[in-house]
C-alpha cells in the first residue's frame, strides 16, 4: 500500500498493492498497521456506498459539524468519478482550496479526507458505484453542504455540463455563507 501526500498534510491518497493472477486480483483496501505507521490513527465506524446511474451526477459538497465531523476514506468500485476534498478551516492558510483527482474501479485509487474538509464528486461514467469508510456516524442535525459551483472556490470539474443535483444539493449556501464551525488547528 502507498500513501501519497497532496497539496494538504492530511488529504492523501492511498494506493492499494493489487495482486492479480489468472484467476483475477486481490488487495487490501485498508490496513489498521500500515496506517498507523503512516501517522494516520483513525477507527472507522460505518460504511457507505452510493450509486449514481447517470454521467454527470454531483454529490457534494458535504461535510457534518463538530462533535460529529467525519474523516473518509472513498473510493469508487465501478465506473469513475473525479472526487474532490475543499478545506473548510478557518483560519487555514489554505482555506477555500480544493484538490481533486480521478478514482475509478480500474486504478483503484482511495482518497483519505480529513476532519475540517468539505467532499464531492463527480461521476464521469454512468453506472458509478462509490463506497467510503467514516469515522463518525452520520448525524442528520449535523449535515452540512456547500454550493457545488462556489467561485471563491472555483473547482475544475471535468465535464462542463449541468449536472444531475439533489434539491439539498442545488440549494446549498456559498462556502462565505456555510455554518462551519471547523478552525485551523484544532
């Protein structure tokens, strides 16, 4: 398993060893001991999987408040997304920033998202199967979202069309107006 580093300390992306043979392949999606070694000491607690039927859906930006903010660890199982991490810490000096890359059920990518980061993705095949693990039970009153198309953000999604929304989802403040209560640091 590799563990690269991203433009946030915290953000990385994880690289499962697949080992194939002619019967098909093997890999461990998460190892307790490899990333413990690696500095990152998270129990998840729930497992989740989404399933978008059409090209061009968008889930996000979502994040949940403290005490029940959340770090993931996606990945796509089939099809593709471009899935993106946005620092939500006041006070970061990388606050508003976003990075995004491309997870699919072919190059079996995984992206670890941190407390203080809002999340979305795109799907860029249909037929997308996603599953993450969280370390926080999800807790409606404390489910946030932020506009998919901020400005201030400005994130380059790869298919320039009007993506399929959830009304949650089209309606969703501006990052400048979002309840956040993330700080750097803490």
């Amino acid at each position: 398993m590799n563990i690269v580093k991203t433009l946030f300390k915290d953000v990385k992306v994880i690289e499962p060893s697949v080992f194939g043979d002619h019967r098909g392949w093997f890999m461990e999606t998460f190892n307790d001991a490899v990333f413990k070694e690696a500095g990152i000491k998270i129990q998840f607690v729930q497992d989740n999987q989404s399933f978008s039927a059409a090209k061009g859906t968008l889930r996000g930006l979502h994040y949940q408040l403290n005490p029940k903010a959340q770090t993931k660890l996606v990945r796509c199982t089939k099809g593709a997304i471009f899935d993106v991490a946005i620092d939500i810490r006041k006070g970061s000096p990388t606050f508003g920033k976003w990075f995004g890359l491309e997870l699919t059920a072919d190059n079996k990518k995984q992206l670890l998202i941190p407390k203080g980061f809002a999340h979305g993705f795109m799907t860029l095949t249909d037929d997308v199967e996603v599953q993450y693990k969280v370390d926080e039970l999800y807790a409606p009153d404390c489910d946030r979202g932020i506009k998919w198309n901020d400005p201030e953000i400005g994130i380059e999604w790869p298919i320039n069309i009007s993506p399929v929304l959830s009304s949650k989802d089209e309606n969703a403040p501006l990052l400048k107006d979002a309840d956040n209560n993330f700080s750097y640091g803490e």
